[in-house]
C-alpha cells in the first residue's frame, strides 16, 4: 500500500492493491478518481465540473460530499435553533476547502477531511483508506456542536458515466419515491400502487430502472429508494465488471439514483449541437434523509436523521470491484 502527494494539482492519492482513489481537498475533499478492478469508475471532470456555490451536485463529477444537505432553500421555521436558516444547492461542505491530514497507523495510510457548518452547528468527518485488498473504506462521523437536535441530511454523490451496458442491483421491493422527473410523463403512476423499486411506468410503458438506458431518451429523473436500517447494498454493473458498495455501523437508510439520460446536465457542444453531444449519466447518493431539501424531507416526505448533542452517529461505506 502506498499513498502520494503532489503541490500541482492539489491532490492526494491513496493506492492498494489494484486500487487507486485520488482526493482534491480544495474541492471540497471530493474523490475525484476511483480506479478499482482494472477500470475508472467515476466521471472525470473539468473546469466546468468543478463545485460552485449554487449548483447541484448533478452537475458536478466524482464523488462530492454533500452537507448538511445536497439540495437548497431554507430551514423550515419550526426547527429549534437553526429555523430559516438558508442553505446552498450542494450543500456547505461541498464548497470548502477540506480540513484535510494523512495519517498512517497499522491500518495503512489515510485522508481524513473534516467539514464544519456555516449556518448551523455540525462536524462532519470522513476517514477513507485503502486496504492492501484494493477495498476502499470510508469511514464517516457526524455530530452537532449546538445543543439541541440538528436534523442532518448528508448525502454523497457518486457520479458515473451511463450507457447501455451499465445495470443497477438495489433491493427488490423498496419503496420508491420520485422527486423530480422531466422528458417523460408518469401516467398511471408507479408500478404496484405505492412505488416499488425497480418498476415504473414512464410514457405508459413500464420500465425496469434495474437498466437505467430503458428510459425514454430525454428523460432526467431523481428518485429515492429506502433501504432499511442497519447494513445494506448497492451494486453497479458496466459490461461484465461490478462495484459493490456496502454500508455498515448506524446504518445508511435511504439511496438516491439520478438518471440523466438526456445528457442535459454535462453537455459538451454549444447552440443546436447542444442536446445530442451531452454525456448522459448516472448518481447514486446515499444519505441520510430524503428528499434533498430540508423542506420536503421535514415536511410530507417525513425521512430524516436528527443528530442529537453528544451523541456522535457513525457509520461506513465499503466499496470494492469485482467481475460477474
């Protein structure tokens, strides 16, 4: 196992195994390479890609962390201490320049990046590490500073590129909830009722989004998958490689999966070239709280992790390669 630094361009990099992350602390500590199983996983990025305050974390590329909360808009009124607070699309930590450190122990070596509130009393933490097995761990800490409950909505963003080989594996039967759909019509509602993953009906055909290329063309959807307490799974698929990545300790209970098919939100051409020349592509964001916003997930969506004072919650994010 071995880790690298360099001035130029403000990265740092951490490898074992087969595998190789590389972090950008002034990019608010975004991963913005994860090489595993002999392939790239994640959508690079350019200039264009770069975290801005204001933009959402679809638009970015990597691996962003996104806290207190991934989309903007204020903090309802009634939550004691922080009401009204207002908050960027992205979220706080997505555009700070990470309190980073590497640090090597038995384990191996290790970034940490520590992010810390603006508006609203929170330390968030995120050790990640490569194992000499090529597995990479994220190891995460949140907790609040003030002393009453913090509602806390981290997510974080994982961007990959989308084409017709690439195949999705959540659990069967979670529900399924759409906070945003556009190129598409949602008639008849989702399949079975309530919204079950992985069905469901766009353009009066049902659609299984276990293949997220089935969608129609232009469509940009943004649903989220509850995944239950305790451990779960999530799987990705590109042709005949596969990236597993399991979540252990408090538990991680919901998923979000953004599906671009229209390319419309990393294009590369200008004017009527625009639409065809863009990059569809997949995120998958898992989190703490659902919706994105503090205002639906507080309000009719009622999915929320309330941090309490003293009272650290932990949890882990695994990922690892493999075939088949």
């Amino acid at each position: 196992m071995s880790a690298a630094s360099r001035a130029e361009p403000g990265f740092i990099a951490l490898e074992g195994g087969d595998s190789r992350i590389e972090v950008v602390p002034s990019q608010g500590g975004r991963v913005r390479a994860m090489h595993l199983f002999g392939r790239e996983w994640l959508l690079p990025g350019g200039e264009a890609e770069q975290p801005r305050p204001g933009r959402a974390p679809i638009t970015g590329a990597g691996w962003d962390e996104c806290a207190p909360c991934a989309g903007g808009g204020p903090m309802p009124s009634w939550v004691k201490g922080v009401g009204g607070s207002p908050l960027p699309a992205g979220g706080e930590a997505r555009g700070q320049h990470a309190d980073t450190s590497l640090v090597t122990d038995a384990e191996g070596h290790k970034v940490v990046c520590v992010w810390r509130g603006e508006r609203m009393p929170w330390v968030l933490t995120r050790t990640l590490l490569v194992r000499p097995d090529g597995a990479i761990e994220a190891r995460y800490e949140a907790l609040t500073t003030g002393k009453d409950r913090l509602p806390f909505l981290w997510s974080a963003w994982l961007v990959f590129p989308l084409d017709a080989g690439t195949k999705l594996r959540l659990p069967d039967g979670g529900r399924l909830r759409i906070a945003s759909l556009s190129g598409a019509e949602q008639r008849g509602g989702v399949m079975e009722g309530d919204g079950k993953w992985p069905r469901l009906v766009l353009d009066n055909k049902s659609r299984d989004l276990s293949s997220p290329w089935t969608v129609p063309k232009a469509t940009q959807l943004a649903a989220w998958l509850d995944l239950g307490a305790g451990r779960s799974m999530i799987q990705l698929w590109q042709a005949d490689a596969r990236l597993t990545l399991s979540c252990d300790g408090a538990g991680v209970p919901y998923c979000g999966v953004f599906i671009d098919r229209s390319g419309m939100q990393h294009p590369r051409g200008r004017g009527l070239m625009l639409r065809r020349r863009g990059t569809p592509v997949l995120a998958l964001a898992p989190s703490l709280g659902a919706p994105d916003t503090y205002t639906e997930a507080l309000g009719d969506w009622q999915s929320m992790t309330w941090l309490v004072p003293g009272e650290p919650r932990r949890w882990t994010m695994t990922i690892r390669g493999g075939t088949g």
